[in-house]
C-alpha cells in the first residue's frame, strides 16, 4: 500500500480511538479541519511538517510509514 494511504489510515484510526474529533486534531497540529480531514481521506500530500505535527499530536511513530524495501537504510530512523 502507498505511504500516504498508510498513513491516512493511520491517522484515522488514532484519532477514532482517542474519541477525538477531526476539529480538535487539527487545532492541536495548528492546520485547518479541512486540511486534515483531507489528509485523513489521502486526497492530499502534506508536507513532511505538517505530517510530524500530526504524528506528534496522534502519539504516531513516522518510522512505521517508511519503505522498508531498502535494506541499506534499514538503519534509518525519523526523530520527531
């Protein structure tokens, strides 16, 4: 599955089992409701700062969104 689908999915199913709303989410990532319930439906590429805040806010760890196709940079490892 692509990386935005994956992660639009996960987003989602974090928000639902947090019980939060999709307005509340985007006031704490700082963007707009209708910027993140795109993002949640996959209809939008964010920028990779707007998906960190997201993450942040979700509790999401980026790392899990990664190709790991490519074993040399199996090492590779998103702080955020």
């Amino acid at each position: 599955m692509h990386i935005l689908a994956n992660f639009a999915r996960a987003v989602s199913e974090a928000r639902e089992s947090k019980h939060w709303s999709q307005e509340k989410v985007a006031e704490l990532a700082d963007i707009s409701t209708r910027w993140y319930q795109q993002i949640e439906k996959g209809d939008v590429s964010a920028g990779f700062e707007i998906c960190v805040r997201v993450a942040r806010v979700l509790g999401l760890d980026l790392n899990q969104f990664l190709d790991k196709g490519d074993k040399s940079d199996a090492d590779t490892v998103l702080h955020v």
